[in-house]
C-alpha cells in the first residue's frame, strides 16, 4: 500500500526538534545485540567518563525499530544495518551515516532445521522462515531468493525481532531463520544448519554493513562527543585485532556477553565473524569518503534500487552523499 507523504513530513519535523534539544549532556544511543569489540568499553562506560555526558544505552530489536525510534525524536544515534540506513534515507530523513560499525561479512547466517527437509536454498519453497524486517538479514534473504528464481509469495517470510525467533525456533514454529548472534550461534547450537550466509549474498551483489546513524542536526551541534564516541569504538578494534586473546579474557568475554543477551563462549567466533576497518579507512573513498562515489553511498544506492523493487520504498534517491559522512572518522584518525 503506497504511503501517504505526510507522515514522511511529520517524521522529518520530529527529526528536526531532536537538533533544537542538542545542548543537553544527557544522551540516549540506540544499540542492538550484534556482539563487538566495542561492547567492552560500552559495559565499562567509558564514554561517559571520557565526554561527561550521562549515556542511556537502549537495546533495540532490530534497525528498522531504531529508525523508528530515531524518527519519533527520542533518540539522536543509534547502531543500524545499511538496509534500514537505505530506507531512512529514501524517505528523505535528516540523518547520515558516520560511522562504519562493522563491515557484516559472514557474520549473518539463513539457518535450517534439520526437520525441515531442507538442504540448500532451492528447497525453500513453501517453507517458514524468519527474519527482523527492513534487517541487513531481511535484505539479504530477499535479494537471494529472487537471485534463485522464486516469486514473492513462494516463501513464508516471517517478520520476527531475534529474541522472538529464538522462541519460534525452539518451539519448531519455523523452519528456520536468516540472522546474527547471538541468537544465531543459539540456533546452531541445537541443530541448526547454514545454507547461506551474508558473504555468500555479498559475493551475488548485495554488500551489507552495520553502521553508527546521527540526526544532522544534532551531530553538528555535538561534535565532540560523536568523535569521541567514534574514538572509542576504533580504538576497541584495533586493541581486538592487535591481540584478539589478550583483549578477549574470560571476564571480558562475560561483559561482552552480558550486554547482547549471548554466550560467552560464542563472543570469539561471533567477533571473528565481522570485518572492521579502522578510522583511516572509513575516512578513505573506500567507505565514507569520496561524495557519491563513496563505497557507502554506492551500497547504499544498490540496496535502495532492490528496496523500491520489493515496494519497501517509494523512490531512489539520486545521490546518497548528503546521508554519508566521514569527518568525524577523519577527526578520529587524527
């Protein structure tokens, strides 16, 4: 059903008003249970203890739901996956992207019971499969579906939050799920079986990414504290992948685990899972830098031209640059 223009009006005003509220030192940052280096610092608040801004780390379900939450004004920043990132841009939002989170590699994972019959991905018609919709996952299964041939309605796709596929899976009310850890590792902890994965789809055309999204205005009038925020989270990946064993003991795996809902001995392979490219990199053409020719603003054209074909949104925009961003990974490289 085509949407009306004025909610798109009245969530770009809500937008608005989150830039007028900025000078506050108190902040509210959208997180979601995708398991990173950053977790650690996030748990032990340094953050806060850098800037002196009281932070509300709130969890949310999936990205389309911090977009929403975003929209509503509540909330200024917040983690979401390049295909919810699309969309809030193609509904014309004042928001960018600023921060690479993490490149998705294989981190996502279309899971199959092993009750269910089903072996590779040509067996998937009629079946139930979950995913978080407007997700990098939901993206993902999709574009690969239509990759393979089959017609929209050939398979039941089920609109389900993680911790509610968790639940459906365990209760055998689908045949399996297209998503991330932890609830991933879950899955394939008591049988689950891989049949695609997110580098798979990458490889057939579709490049995902989780990254940091800003309200405009509000980015502007609080510069620091995202470099700074943007600083920690590149220092995180360095000191994981300088020393993957030193940085991820036994207790910081805990942490870690305890902020996503996980186990902490999935938060190794989880993190093993995901590429991240340091501030120098994301402030290069290869990400965020580079206007439309940017490695994000063309993603993100890619996912907007298969988005309108599934009628997610209504139109393309011409260039993504104005929603990227990269002097704040360029401040934090300095």
């Amino acid at each position: 059903m085509k949407p009306s223009i004025a909610p798109v009006v009245a969530l770009v005003l809500a937008l608005s008003a989150v830039g007028a509220s900025a000078q506050s030192m108190d902040v509210t940052i959208a997180h979601q249970d995708m398991i990173g280096p950053y977790r650690l610092p996030q748990a032990e608040g340094n953050l806060e203890k850098a800037t002196g801004y009281k932070v509300d780390w709130k969890m949310f379900g999936g990205g389309g739901d911090v977009i929403k939450a975003m929209a509503s004004g509540a909330i200024p920043i917040g983690e979401v996956g390049s295909s919810p990132a699309t969309a809030a841009a193609a509904q014309g939002l004042d928001v960018e992207v600023v921060w690479i989170l993490d490149d998705i590699y294989h981190a996502e994972e279309l899971v199959v019971s092993d009750k269910s019959g089903v072996k590779s991905i040509a067996d998937l018609k009629g079946k139930k499969i979950a995913t978080p919709f407007v997700s990098t996952s939901h993206y993902q299964l999709t574009y690969a579906l239509e990759k393979a041939g089959f017609g929209r309605n050939d398979v039941q796709i089920i609109n389900l939050r993680p911790p509610e596929i968790a639940a459906a899976w365990e209760r055998g009310d689908i045949d399996g799920a297209f998503v991330w850890d932890p609830v991933l590792a879950k899955m394939k902890a008591s049988g689950g079986k891989p049949i695609l994965t997110s580098a798979d789809v990458a490889k057939m055309g579709a490049q995902t990414f989780d990254a940091i999204m800003v309200n405009k205005s509000w980015a502007n009038k609080n510069k620091d504290l995202v470099v700074a925020f943007i600083r920690q989270m590149a220092g995180a990946n360095a000191a994981y992948k300088a020393d993957p064993a030193k940085f991820l003991t036994s207790d910081a795996a805990k942490t870690i685990a305890k902020v996503v809902g996980g186990n902490p001995e999935d938060v190794r392979s989880a993190i093993d899972s995901y590429a991240f490219p340091t501030a120098a990199e994301q402030a290069s053409s290869a990400w965020l830098g580079g206007g439309k020719a940017s490695g994000v603003a063309k993603a993100m054209a890619t996912t907007a031209e298969f988005l309108k074909s599934q009628g997610r949104i209504l139109e393309v925009p011409a260039d993504f640059s104005e929603y990227v961003d990269p002097q704040f990974a360029a401040a934090a490289a300095k």
